[in-house]
C-alpha cells in the first residue's frame, strides 16, 4: 500500500472511532438527570478519548462570577478554584464566549489564562439565554498537539453537552415546583399517624398550623432530608450500574481457535472491577482486568475512566510498557485522594498463538498445561501508586488445551468479612487453582461456570464484600 493509501486509512479508522467515541458518549449522558452528573460524566469521558493530564467543565447562570456547579480531575478543587478566581476578570469579554486553543492563538488574553494553569484549550457552553459555561483541557499525556479531528470532535461534544444539559436544567425546573408542593403531605400521609395527618394537612385549622404543628414539621423535614438523600443514592447508583453494563463488552470477541468467556459480579450495585476486549486487528486483541481500590460510586467511576483511557492508549498502538506507564500516570494525576489499581493487560495473537502480557500489582493470571501451571507477574506496581513507573513485558506461547485465567481477587477473597478476622475462610489460591486443573478439558464458558459454582458453594450463600471477575480463555 502507498503512503497516500496509509494516510487514507488511519484517518478512516480515526473518523470511526470518532463516530463510536461520540455515539458511546451521546447513549450515556441520555440517560443522567441532573447537572452534576452530565458535567462528570461529560468530563471523564473527553478526558479518557483524548488522553488528557487534567480537565475542567463549568455552568455559570446569569451575571454570577462563581459557578453554579463544576467539575474537575487532574486537579485539586483548590487549584481548579484559582482558575476561577482568574476567570472573573475575562467573563465580560466577547473572546470569554469563544473557542481558544492554545496552540493557535498563543497572544490571545484567553490563551494567556490557558497556559498559567497549564490548560491547552477552552471550549465555550451556550446551554439557554440564562445559563452558559465553558471545558478547560489540559495537555495531553502524549504531549501532542490537538488535530483538526480532534478540535473538530472536541466542537461535536461540546455542542451536545450543551443540548444534554439544557434538557436537564428544564426538566429540574420543571419538577422543583411539584416537588415543594407534594414532599411534606406525601410524607405525613406515609408516616404519620391518621389523627395527625387530619389535623397538619386540614387548611381550615390555621392555628394548628401556624402554631403546634411547627414541631411535627420541623420532625419531618429532617425525615424528608434523609429519604431524598437515600433516593438520590439509589438513583446515582442506578445510572452507574446501567452505564457500567454498556461499556462491558456484550459478549466475548471471535478469535479463530480459541474459546473466550468473561463474567462481571459486583458486590454492591456499582462495580470496581471491569474487563474489556479491544480489537487490534483480525487475529488480534487487547485484553484488560482492573481492580480499583476502593468500594462503590467513586471506584466505579475511577473504573470507567480507566476503561476509556485504556481504549485510547491501545488504539493509539503504545507498546504494552509504555501503555500501563502512561495509565498510571494518568490515574495519580486523576484523583483527588490516593487511590490505584491492579491491573493485567496483555495482547493475544491468534496467528500467533502468542500472549504478550504486562501485570500491574495484579493477582497473578495463570496457564493451565497438561495439569501444570504457569504463573503470569512479570509487569510493574499497581497502577496509580506513583506518578511515574516502569514496567516489563513477558511473551507466553501458547499451545492446544491450554486454559488461561484472569481474574480479580474478588475471587479467591470470597468467603472473607471485613467485619470480621476470618482470613482462613477465604476462597483462596489453591482452591482455585486445584479447580482449574479439575475442570481443564472444558470449554472456556464451562471453565468459568466451574470456578463461580465453586466459589459459591464456599461462600454458601454469604453475603458478598468484593467485586467477582473472571475471564477465561481456552486453546482448541
């Protein structure tokens, strides 16, 4: 092929993963209701399909100088509060309200403003007559400039982010009224017994009203304030999930000759771990298990930028070393309290028949041989641990009836309490090791119902503490 045919093709396999980038982010945001979580939603998402060091997204409303609400990652709240602190002086000019990119307008007041605090671009949000706002990107991890593709993507998202949150913006106004006038009658006429309800909600008793009732009321307002906070919590919880379940890959890729089988199980709602498949070509893929620290919302969300992040690194043909190395910058400098992940990565050819792997602080993935195993840890430390880290790579062959695992310690934790010092009632490493032997000659997918049949029948029916993942691959 020529070089004109080469510069042809890689700019159609960058539009199509332009084009799923913005349908993947278009089919989340559709299903948030409220500011907050389109603008961290919104923000993770650019900052994970570009590769960035730090972002920022903002709506203001009115004349205000501060905004309404924010989002921030790659910095702490305080250093994202100088920006705006700096912002103030620059929201009555015109060039506040337009698009500024560092690398083309380096003389520009905005441009100035973007290099201080280390920001590459500013994109501005036009969301109604009232309400307006801008995104702040940092520099890439790559250290690349931004592309006219990516200006001309980056110009897609903003636009939709601005349709997103004006339909949001609506329907809470829209809803903030009936809320006022139904909260304290629904609630009395739940809670309350029956000869309270007639007398608190009877209009002709002004005196009760305006004098005994203050008591009851004030009772029931604190009452309100925790059943909204606890719906509030099912919500969010519910929108992670059903985000969750669309960035997991609905069902294992096709390789020739070898069997793939993957499973998911959060321990609350939300989930810490995830998997993923990345086609890198017809007898290629990249397959990744994390593990973040942590339990519930936030290990979660850490989780679905990690997934983003990793999907850019490998589409951008990193070599496995430098992909986890710029990963784990990527996750110090994305979060605000100490947090990282284990992590395995590695790149399965089935021309080949070879596995090139790194392992990240992970547990140890294994081959299965004839009844032998082969234990998989050449790589590097957790990711996110430090700013800057190195890590190795190993290549396994792999032959006829071998079976691969991969899983969380979710695994081999099963049967452990944290409330508890029942370390001895773990799952554990042997036994899942013994089981993988024992079952060996099974397809991948039998493989997997073994070993989760098995870690249930441990756990008896318990309650579960951490997340269970498992990927399972089998050699024909």
């Amino acid at each position: 092929m020529n070089q004109e045919g080469e510069l042809t093709e890689d700019a159609l396999a960058r539009r199509n993963f332009y084009l799923k980038t913005l349908y993947e982010l278009n089919q989340e945001l559709n299903t948030l209701r409220n500011v907050s979580n389109v603008l961290e939603s919104s923000l993770l998402n650019i900052i994970g399909v570009f590769g960035l060091r730090s972002g920022l997204i903002a709506i203001y409303r009115g004349d205000e100088i501060q905004p309404r609400e924010f989002a921030c990652r790659g910095m702490q709240k305080r250093t994202a509060r100088k920006w705006f602190q700096q912002l103030e002086a620059h929201l009555e000019a015109p060039y506040s309200r337009e698009v500024c990119v560092l690398q083309d307008a380096a003389d520009s007041p905005m441009a100035k403003l973007l290099k201080d605090h280390r920001f590459s671009a500013w994109l501005p949000l036009q969301v109604d007559e009232e309400t307006w706002g801008g995104i702040a990107l940092g520099v890439k991890l790559s250290e690349m400039e931004f592309s006219d593709d990516d200006l001309e993507l980056l110009s897609t998202i903003a636009i939709n982010v601005q349709n997103v949150l004006s339909n949001v913006i609506l329907i809470e106004a829209l809803h903030q009224s009936v809320i006022k006038e139904t909260r304290i009658r629904s609630v009395f006429q739940r809670y309350a017994p029956e000869t309270v309800i007639s007398e608190v909600l009877d209009p002709s008793n002004e005196e009760l009203l305006l004098g005994e009732s203050r008591s009851v009321r004030r009772m029931f307002d604190q009452m309100i304030a925790g059943l909204e906070e606890q719906h509030r919590m099912e919500q969010e919880l519910g929108l992670a999930y059903d985000v969750q379940q669309y960035l997991l890959p609905g069902k294992p890729p096709q390789l020739a000759g070898i069997e793939i089988a993957a499973s998911s199980i959060p321990a609350r709602g939300v989930c810490g771990d995830f998997y993923d498949f990345i086609p890198l070509g017809p007898h290629e893929m990249g397959i990744s298990l994390a593990d973040i620290s942590g339990k519930g919302m936030s290990a979660a969300m850490i989780a679905t930028m990690l997934q983003s992040a990793t999907r850019m690194c490998v589409g951008s043909y990193y070599p496995i070393p430098a992909t986890l190395a710029i990963l784990n910058s990527f996750v110090f400098q994305h979060t605000d309290t100490p947090r990282y992940a284990t992590m395995f990565y590695g790149q399965l050819n089935a021309q080949k028949r070879t596995l090139t792997y790194s392992n990240a602080g992970h547990p140890p993935a294994f081959l299965c041989r004839d009844g032998k195993l082969q234990m998989l840890e050449t790589g590097g430390t957790m990711v996110g641990l430090f700013e800057h880290w190195s890590y190795d790579q190993d290549i396994v062959e792999l032959q006829s009836g071998d079976a691969l695992v991969i899983y969380s310690d979710g695994v081999t934790d099963a049967g452990i309490s944290p409330e508890f010092d029942n370390s001895d009632d773990a799952f554990g490493q042997e036994r899942l090791e013994s089981t993988v032997v024992a079952n060996t000659a099974l397809s991948a997918a039998a493989l997997l119902d073994a070993i989760s049949s098995e870690v249930t029948q441990h756990t008896a029916g318990g309650k579960q503490f951490d997340d269970i993942t498992l990927i399972v691959m089998k050699l024909e």
